[in-house]
C-alpha cells in the first residue's frame, strides 16, 4: 500500500464530495438535475468539457500506448482538438437552442414518434454504458496498484462513489467536480512537462530522441508498409473527429449554459484546452518508454494503461506519484457521474416518459425513475468491465466514438441541416449505423483475434459512410409520407439558429 497515495486520494475525494454537498442545496428540480438549471457560464461549461474529455482514457491511454507502439499510438491523441473545432462551427449552438435535457430532444424537437425516440434512446444507453466500462477499467487498474485491492473491489467502491455524486449533486455538483479536477489535471500534467523536459535539455521532443537513439527509427515514424494499419489510423481519426459530436454526455453539457453565445465560447475555450493537454501526451509515452520500459509497462498492465502513472514515479518520486493517481481518480470519477446523468436521462425521459408513456409523466416521476436508471446501468457498466480489464482504454474509448459517429451524429446534423430529411430516415439512420458498427467490431481482430472477419479495429471509416447512407435510403422510404416530414423545416431553422443583433454579436438565420 502506498500510504502517501492513499491520503491524496481520500483529500482529493473528500473534496469533491464536499463539492456535492454544496451543489445538493441547488438541485432541487429536474432542471437542476439535469441541466444545472442553465445556469453554467461559457468559461465554466468550457472546463466542464475538458474535464469530461481529459480523462482516463486520454491520459492512461494515449500514453501507454505511445509507449507501447510509438508513432502509431499518436495518432489517437490528434482527433479531439479537431472534434471541438466542428463542435464549435457546426453543433453547438443548434443544440443549445434546440434541446432540453437530452441530445435525442434536439431531434425530437422537429420529428415526433415513439419508434424514435425509443432509437435514441438505446444508442444512447450503449454509447454511455461503454464509455463508463472505459472509466470503471481504468479506476479498478489505478485502484489495484494502489492498495493492491482486487480489482473487482476496487471497481464497485468506484461505483459506489459515483452513485452518491449522481444522486446528490445532479448535474450541478457534477459541473463543480468536472471544473475542479479539470483545473487540477491540467496543472499537474504541467508539472510532469517541465520535469520530463528539464531531463532532456528543455527539448520538448527530447524525449522522441532519446527513444530513437535506444530503439531504433521505428519507434518515431508512422509505417507505410501495412495498408491495414494505415487505414486503421485513419479510421480512428475519422472516428474520433466526428464521434464526438453524437456522444450523449458530451453534447448535454451544450444545454447547461445560459444562452447560445455562451454554448460558443465554452466549445472554444475546451478546444484550446484540448490541444495543449494532448500535445504533451506523446512526450509523455515516449519519455515512459525511455524510463520505465516496456517490459515494466507490459508487465503491470497489457494495455499499458499504468504508464503514465509509473513515469510520474520514476521522474517526481511518491509525492507526484501520489498526485497523479489521485487526479486520475477524481478524474474517473467525475466522467462516470456525468454519464450516469446522461444515461439515466435517456432513460426517464427519452425512452420511459416519451416512448413508453407518451410523454404523460410527471417531472417528479421522471426524476425517481431516472436516479433507478442510473444505478442500474452503472451496475451493467461494472459487470462489462470486469472482462475487460486487459483492453487499452484509449482502444475502447474509439471505438464508443466510432459508434457515436454512425449512429447519434449524422442523425443530429442532418436534422437541423437537410431539408429532406424525414423521421423514417432519422430511425434507418440510427438503426442502420448501430448495426454496422457494433457488427463490425464484433467481427474484427480485437475480438476475434486471427480469425477476424473484419480487418480494422475501428470501424468509422466504413459504418460513418453506412450511417449516412441508411438515412439517406431511409428518406427516400418516407418522403411520401406526410406524417414523417415534422415540423415545417424554416420552422426548425427559425428556432435553431434564431435572429441575434446585439452590440458586438450579429448573427443571421441560415438559408
């Protein structure tokens, strides 16, 4: 047991749950619960962001498997500050104008039907329930090193830790939790940074040299001679640059703030975020290479998903080491409360209020009935997870992404974006695309192994394209059928993307 660990932890904990105790005196409706009220200001929710992404996946992931396979593992870190860039010029404000408590209100704002929103809201209890598999494997890891917990304890103390955030604080302490381990994560990868580069000379890319000295010029140069790898790269990226923009607990956080000029400013800012914390992550799997190994990697985990850790050790001693574990934790734990939220909502509201009730029950009961939800589908999360513990988080976090791409996101943009777009197109489109993806990672070799169907680990770069073209087919089904159109579209455009002229902000209604 490391002892010093183990104290910066419970401090780092006890903090948060102190900020939930605070953020419980101001969640006293759906609306707080949900959405924080829409009280959240651009530079906050902008933080909030961040934190939901600077998670385990990125810094436990990304740098082990840098690490592990040099250039290749940094391919993974490029496609979020591109992500937010759409974020920014496509989805945010739409959404905020569009939707109430979750993405699927925002498709629901122009199509009606129970089948619908049903589809929604089962794409969207997939997508959280994997990403929470992701946070629950990387908490039982960190746990397991820890205090030398089995890992099935240290995955249900996680859980239930989240479930006290959740049930408390709502949206609101979650928002608390998100900017304070946001602030505190990047500050210690600052740290790390400047300790890594003062071994190297004050070279930011030191570390790539000093890892092609020792191993050779493969470890820093992408490979041209595996067609299949390459185009696994660029299905990740193609992936990860889009997916983004249908993941559930993602999005909602466009519907937290106060008006659309902040659901701008707050994409913008965790953009800038997103490209300063990622753009160190490469130094810090190589400089793991360099001073833990690979066999030392290997051996604590096979997906290398204790590196970051371990380099912390070895370059600051226990006190850093301490500190990263315990923002890793808080970081851990923030992601799955925010989830729980997301998911548990598309169930209370999505598919039980609105697909099952036709939208006849009550605010309070889609309340009780959405905190039952969030535990329920956290214990599903957990039970996944316990079969997963050898998996490169970063791994499964693209391919949550890939899903998200095929089935949320072109739903969502051709929704405020085609005028021919119809509800028969919008179900083929999620049905189509879950389909495919979820098919084609179950067909491929990280599954399947040699005997793999499929050659990519993620399947973006093919079930994107079906996505799309479900929907389009789906369109074409039902453009006879007035009772799929919705509402009017310059109805829809009106509401999403409405007149603004204000000193210093003029924005125009899209043709």
């Amino acid at each position: 047991m490391n002892v010093l660990a183990v104290v910066v932890v419970i401090g780092i904990v006890a903090i948060t749950l102190g900020l939930t105790s605070f953020a419980a005196r101001r969640n006293r409706s759906t609306d707080d619960h949900y959405i924080a009220g829409r009280r959240v200001s651009g530079w906050q929710n902008g933080l909030a962001l961040a934190g939901d992404q600077l998670s385990a996946a990125s810094f436990l992931g990304i740098t082990g498997a840098v690490a592990l396979s040099g250039f290749e593992g940094m391919y993974l870190a490029l496609g979020i500050p591109v992500a937010y860039l759409l974020v920014l010029l496509v989805i945010a404000e739409p959404l905020r104008n569009l939707g109430r408590f979750t993405l699927a209100d925002a498709v629901g704002a122009r199509f009606d039907g129970r089948l619908l929103r049903g589809v929604l809201a089962v794409a969207s209890l997939i997508l959280s329930v994997v990403y929470m598999l992701i946070q629950f494997v990387g908490a039982g890891l960190l746990a397991q090193l820890l205090l030398g917990l089995d890992f099935t304890v240290a995955v249900l103390l996680i859980g239930a830790l989240m479930t006290v955030y959740t049930f408390l604080g709502g949206m609101v302490g979650t928002t608390y939790i998100q900017v304070f381990k946001a602030v505190l994560l990047l500050a210690t990868v600052l740290v790390m940074l400047g300790i890594v580069m003062s071994r190297t000379g004050w070279n930011p890319v030191g570390p790539m040299i000093e890892a092609e000295r020792r191993f050779g010029g493969e470890v820093v140069v992408p490979r041209h001679d595996d067609t299949t790898a390459g185009l696994n790269n660029l299905s990740l990226n193609l992936g990860v640059a889009l997916g983004i923009m249908g993941l559930p607990h993602v999005m909602i956080r466009f519907l937290t703030v106060r008006d659309a000029r902040a659901a701008r400013h707050s994409a913008q800012f965790a953009m800038w975020l997103f490209a300063l914390f990622f753009l160190t992550l490469p130094v810090f799997g190589y400089a793991a290479l360099n001073e833990v190994g690979r066999e030392r990697i290997l051996a604590d985990n096979p997906g290398g998903n204790l590196a970051a850790a371990r380099l912390a050790e070895i370059i600051g001693g226990n006190l850093l080491f301490a500190i990263v574990v315990g923002v890793v934790m808080a970081t851990i734990l923030a992601v799955l409360a925010g989830l729980s939220i997301a998911s548990s909502g598309a169930v209370a509201h999505d598919l039980y209020n609105v697909a099952m009730r036709e939208g006849k029950v009550s605010r309070r009961r889609q309340f009780v009935v959405g905190r039952v939800a969030g535990v329920a589908i956290s214990v599903v999360a957990i039970l996944l997870a316990l079969g997963a513990r050898s998996l490169n988080v970063a791994f499964l976090a693209n391919v949550a992404f890939a899903i998200a791409a095929s089935t949320t996101m072109p739903v969502l943009l051709l929704t405020i974006y085609w005028r021919g777009f119809n509800r028969v197109g919008a179900t083929w489109g999620l049905v189509g695309g879950l389909v495919v993806s979820l098919g084609l990672v179950l067909i491929g070799p990280d599954v399947l192994g040699e005997d793999h169907l499929f050659p990519l680990s993620v399947p973006a770069l093919v079930s994107v394209p079906a996505g799309f073209l479900c929907a389009w087919l789906g369109s074409l089904v039902g453009r006879n059928r007035p009772a799929a159109r919705g509402i009017p579209y310059d109805d829809l455009v009106a509401r999403a993307f409405p007149r603004r002229r204000s000193t210093g902000d003029s924005e125009e209604v899209m043709a």
